[in-house]
C-alpha cells in the first residue's frame, strides 16, 4: 500500500506536468524551436526569405495553442459527466 507521502509526491508531480503543459514558457520554447527547424529547412531547400517563411508554420503552432483551451472547454462541457 502506497503512504500518504508518496500520493502526495505522486500528486505534486502531476500538478507539475499539468502546468508545464499549458505554460507560456514551453509554448515559447516550441515555438522558438519550431521556427529555427522552419528558418534552417526553408533555407537549405531554397525558398526565398526563409526567415520570414518561417513564421507561417511558428504562427500556425501560436495559434494552435491559443485556441486549444476554447475548445477543450467546450468539449469538456459536451462530453464530461
């Protein structure tokens, strides 16, 4: 049988993962990640201004999670019980 200390410690560290998740600095971390992956791709296949080409698919991640929580409330609210 698990103590009370190690649900605890269990419990903190899925808060912990939790907050990660839908933190502003792993979105940053991503997105700045997502746009030096993009810049380097676009440069090495040859399309022009691939830094600023770059900030169509980093834009689209922003947005992406921007957007999410909306509809996660919504499905929350459809389908939770």
């Amino acid at each position: 049988m698990q103590s009370i200390e190690d649900i605890l410690a269990r419990n903190n560290r899925v808060e912990m993962d939790k907050a990660w998740e839908t933190s502003k600095t792993r979105r940053a971390i991503v997105a700045t990640i997502t746009y030096a992956v993009a810049s380097f791709f676009m440069w090495r296949i040859g399309v022009a201004d691939p830094l600023v080409n770059a900030l169509v698919p980093t834009g689209g991640y922003v947005l992406s999670t921007l957007s999410l929580p909306v509809f996660k409330r919504w499905w929350m609210k459809k389908y939770g019980k």
